[in-house]
C-alpha cells in the first residue's frame, strides 16, 4: 500500500511531466490503433477485390506483372497485351477449366468528351467469359448491391 501512496504522490508533485507523459502514451496508442485501423482495412479492400475478380489465376505477358497488377487493383489504364493463341495454349494446361481472355483499352487521355480524364474500358467475349458478366455483377450494375454475392 505504501508503494501505491509513493507513486500517487510522484504524479500529484511532477503535474507537468506526469500530463506529458500521459499524453505521448495517449498519441502513442492512438497512432498505432490508427496504423492498424489502415491496414485491417485495406486487407479487407484487397480480400474483396481477390473474390471479385472471379479467376484463381490471372495469366499475363512476362515483365508486366506490375502494369496489369495496377490496372486491375488500382484501376489505372495500361498498354499490355497478349498473344490471342496464348488462350488456347493456356486451356490445354491440365488442371485448368475454363479461360477467358480480356482486352484493357486505355481512353483519351484529357479528351473533352469524358468526364473522367483517365479510365479505361475491358472488352470481353460473353460466350467464354466468368468474371465481368456474372450474375453477381448484373444485380450491382442494375443498382441492387444488396442481392448480390
């Protein structure tokens, strides 16, 4: 008990440095909180945007695993392209079911006829494709989000 009365009596006799102290504490956790906070949240964007994208792998042109990343995490427009006889090569791999190619076409960039000064539009084929035109996605862009999964 007495060490309890010892430690009361330090911080009522050093008010100022006790409060500085307490607050470098208070900042402390907060900023870690707030650190953890961030980066619970975009694991969480990042998760959701993996099984949005509706493919176990995506398949691209060697040394533009950066550009396509971008693209597709990001949405930033990219010039990368792939061979269209890829996709049979690729749908002759054992173990894989179905394959679908896509085509990323950058817009003008600063055209007046857009309203967004960068973007860019996915071309796909309906017959083969599993990610752009699933059902989940017809219910999102018919503004129903909530039916959706």
């Amino acid at each position: 008990m007495k060490m309890l009365k010892l430690a009361f009596k330090n911080i009522r006799g050093s008010g100022f440095r006790s409060a500085a102290i307490f607050l470098c504490v208070m900042g402390v956790a907060a900023f870690l909180l707030s650190t953890m906070l961030v980066i619970k949240g975009s694991q969480n964007s990042l998760n959701s945007g993996i099984k949005r994208l509706g493919a176990d792998i995506v398949v691209v042109p060697t040394g533009a695993q950066d550009k396509v990343e971008t693209a597709l995490l990001m949405g930033k427009p990219t010039s990368v392209w792939m061979p269209s006889d890829n996709v049979a090569k690729i749908a002759a791999v054992p173990g894989v079911q179905s394959v679908s190619a896509q085509l990323y076409l950058a817009s003008l960039y600063g055209a007046s006829c857009y309203a967004v000064s960068e973007m860019f539009m996915v071309v796909y084929d309906p017959k083969t494709d599993f990610t752009v035109s699933r059902p989940g996605w017809k219910k999102i862009w018919a503004g129903d989000s909530t039916k959706a999964k």
